[in-house]
C-alpha cells in the first residue's frame, strides 16, 4: 500500500470493546485494500486499546491509534480530519460494518463522475442495511443521484441513514467547532455546511451495515446525555440552522420541525 492510501476509515470510540471487532472483521474484509484503519480513542476505561494493538501487529493494513481526553465525538473527528493521510475520509462508527465491497465500490462510482464537472462534488454516498439485511429508510430516486444532504434533506426528504466517503481535503476544511461545556454537537452542522459548496453522488447500493438494536438502546459514543448537559453542542446546532437553511424550513416546515426535534445524525 502506497505511503498515501486511497482510504483513511476513521472510527471514534468510548467503551466500545464489544463491538469494535465488527469494524475490524468488515475492514479485514474487504475487496479493496489501499486504506489506513484510524482510531481515535476518546477516554475509553475498558481494553479498547489492547484490542487495538494486537490487531495491528496482523493485519495487511496500517491501524493508528490515538486517544484524547473524553471529549466528544466531534472533537475525535477534528483529530482525525487533521491526522488521515487518504485521499478519501470514510467515517465508520464503532459498533457498525461496512459491506465487503464498500470501498471498492465508492472507488469506482467516483470515478464515474465526468470529469468536467467532478470539481463540485466531494464524495459518494450509498444506503445502509440493518444487521439482518433490511435497507433502512428511502433509496434515492434515480441512480445515480447527483445531489446534496439540503436538497436531499429538505426537498426530497429522503428518510434513513445514508453512508459514503469524502475527500479529506474538503473535510478539513469544514471542522467542528470546539465549544466548551458540551461533550456532543449534532454531525448535520458539518455535512450541511458543506452541502452548501458540494454535491454527493448518490447510489442505490448498501455501502453500511448499521446495527438497530444497539443504536436503540442509546449505547453511543458519548451516551447521549441528557439534553441540558449537552445543551450548548445543540443550541449552537440551531442557530446555525437558522443563520443558514432557513430558506428551506419555509418550503418543507413539517420536515423540519420533525428534524430539529431529533438528534441529528451523520446522514450524508
């Protein structure tokens, strides 16, 4: 693998030594080898970190390590963004899998993208699947779909998480802002951010395997804390909100209202 893969998977976690492996085993995986595996530790108690270096001295693929103070999911992403070395920034939460095929396959669609018009796009993305094989939420209208997370938010109000990879230049330019107090500001003020400049190509392919059950239980990286903890994160979220779509809550108000009530995940 060149000294640049093609590739940097990042995956945050806290506590997460019982289902980190679904990581490891999907990565182990797959068909496409020219990526870096990046983790970043974010305080964890448990053996994480055991875990982590005995995969390292076996695998064909470089595993970093990195570990911060507890401090939130964002701030492991900032991190990361600045640490990756792939052309390609593909985040994978550490209780998830990606598809054997998955970086193969977002590989190719990119390449798919005409090159005169590839300077405005800055990634792919592609559906999940559950851990029994059932696509969650809405497929895209057309394949491809040439779009962004506004328009395919707020417009075709597409349901469901969605997955694919960016280009780590673009990313490290959109950072999470690093506000005190909070261990959690909601991912959707990066991702829109960006799809203000950048479009995605979109497929009709599971790219993700995303564990239902566990995301149920609310087992996540920084536990979800109550509302007033995590307070600040959320307040910020919304005023951006306000400051920068809400041309769009006068054309789909119903959508948004639902949106804004709710955690706002990472939905490409």
């Amino acid at each position: 693998m060149s000294a640049s893969p093609l590739y940097t998977v990042f995956t945050a976690t806290y506590n997460r030594a019982h289902t980190i492996h679904r990581v490891f085993d999907s990565l182990c995986a797959q068909t496409l080898r020219d990526f870096e595996w990046l983790v970043v530790d974010d305080g964890s108690t448990d053996n994480t970190a055991d875990l982590i270096g005995a995969w390292a001295n076996r695998t064909d693929f470089p595993i970093r390590y990195l570990r911060q103070q507890h401090s939130g999911k964002h701030l492991a992403h900032n991190l990361a963004a600045r640490e990756a070395r792939g052309q390609f920034f593909l985040p994978l939460d550490s209780d998830d899998a990606c598809d054997p095929q998955a970086m193969e396959k977002i590989a190719y669609h990119w390449n798919t993208i005409p090159p005169s018009i590839r300077a405005s796009f800055y990634g792919v993305g592609g559906l999940c699947c559950d851990q029994h094989g059932k696509i969650i939420g809405d497929v895209f209208p057309s394949n491809p779909f040439d779009s962004d997370l506004r328009e395919k938010n707020y417009v075709y109000r597409l349901r469901g998480e969605k997955w694919g990879a960016g280009l780590t230049d673009v990313i490290r330019r959109y950072p999470f802002p690093e506000i005190r107090g909070t261990h959690f500001v909601p991912e959707g003020l990066v991702w829109l951010d960006i799809a203000k400049t950048y479009k995605i190509r979109y497929v009709n392919e599971v790219f993700r395997v995303y564990y239902v059950d566990d995301h149920a239980t609310g087992a996540t990286l920084t536990g979800r804390r109550a509302l007033s903890e995590n307070a600040p994160g959320r307040l910020h979220y919304y005023i951006w909100l306000l400051n920068n779509d809400l041309e769009y809550f006068f054309n789909s108000p119903r959508s948004e209202e639902r949106r804004v009530g709710k955690e706002c995940r990472s939905r490409w």
